[in-house]
C-alpha cells in the first residue's frame, strides 16, 4: 500500500537519496552536482517557513518518491505561482506514484490559494509530459536548449495548470 503523506524531517535522507539520483542520472533536474544533506535541510526548512508543502509517497517504510513547490520567480506579483517538481524512486516508477503526488500537489496548491501551477519539464521526458497533460496541464512554453548535460543540449518545456483561486488576490 502507498501513503501519500505530509513529509517529516526523518524523511530528508531519502528525499536526498531520490533527487541525487536525477541529478547523477537524468536530466530531470539541470544540475551537475549532488546535493549534500546540509542542503537538502535548508531546502526542507525553508519549504516549511514558507508554508509550501512537501508530500511524500510511503510504501514498506520507505520514501518512494515526493513533490514539493515553492516560488516560480522571486518578485512579489507572482506570489500567486508556483513551480512544482515531482521526483519517484528508481525503484517505483510506473506505479502510479508520480500520479498520487501530482494529484496532491493540486488539491494543496488550491487550498492555498495558488492560482498558477507551473512544471518545467525536459522535453526529451515523454512520461512526465504524459503525465501532466493526463491533469490538464497545457505547455505554455518551449525553450530550445535551454540547459546542458551529459555532452548534448536539452530543450524545456513548461506546463501549466490554472485554478479559480484565489478568490479575492491581494497585492503587497
């Protein structure tokens, strides 16, 4: 059986272990170098602080994957989007995982009054294209070339979701 539950701070360690392993061997993530536990505890802290949700996917005792999102861009007009990243175990792809996730990160972003939800995607990443536009993300955006890593250029490709939230937006 698969939990999706609020993640804990117990969990970091295979939350680190999972985003290590994009980055080492995908091109989900455009990074080059694994992240260090230290940073995976301040990313976690300041999810926490700002009131942004980290899922995670449990199953036998162990993290089979997470999604969290946090600010699209820093400025305070966007206040309002957020980018979103989804990331499941080696070991529990095509599960039905990716999809639990997804689907907790919506029924979150609309409880707190997210009005955008943006995924950027690797355009090479059918499944996670698929996926997305299985929950009526649109691509909005394709940039050709965008990052490069393991010896080629990756075009991105973003996606979005749009809710009636917030009811009454604010500025400041």
């Amino acid at each position: 059986m698969i939990a999706i539950r609020l993640s804990e701070e117990k969990d970091i360690p295979e939350i680190l272990e999972i985003y290590n392993y994009a980055i080492i061997h995908t091109t989900s993530v455009y990074s080059y170098l694994p992240h260090t536990l230290e940073m995976r505890k301040k990313w976690f802290k300041e999810r926490k602080a700002a009131k942004q949700p980290v899922f995670v996917a449990e199953t036998n005792n162990m993290i089979a994957g997470f999604i969290s999102y946090g600010p699209f861009r820093a400025w305070p007009a966007y206040k309002y989007t957020m980018e979103h990243s989804v990331h499941v175990h080696k070991d529990y792809r095509r599960q039905g995982i990716a999809s639990m996730l997804l689907e907790k990160i919506i029924e979150s972003a609309k409880q707190n009054n997210v009005h955008s939800l943006i995924g950027a995607i690797d355009a090479a990443n059918i499944a996670s294209i698929k996926l997305h536009e299985q929950f009526n993300f649109k691509e909005v955006g394709h940039f050709k070339e965008a990052g490069y890593k393991f010896n080629k250029w990756l075009d991105l490709k973003f996606f979005q979701l749009l809710f009636e939230t917030p009811a009454k937006p604010t500025e400041g």
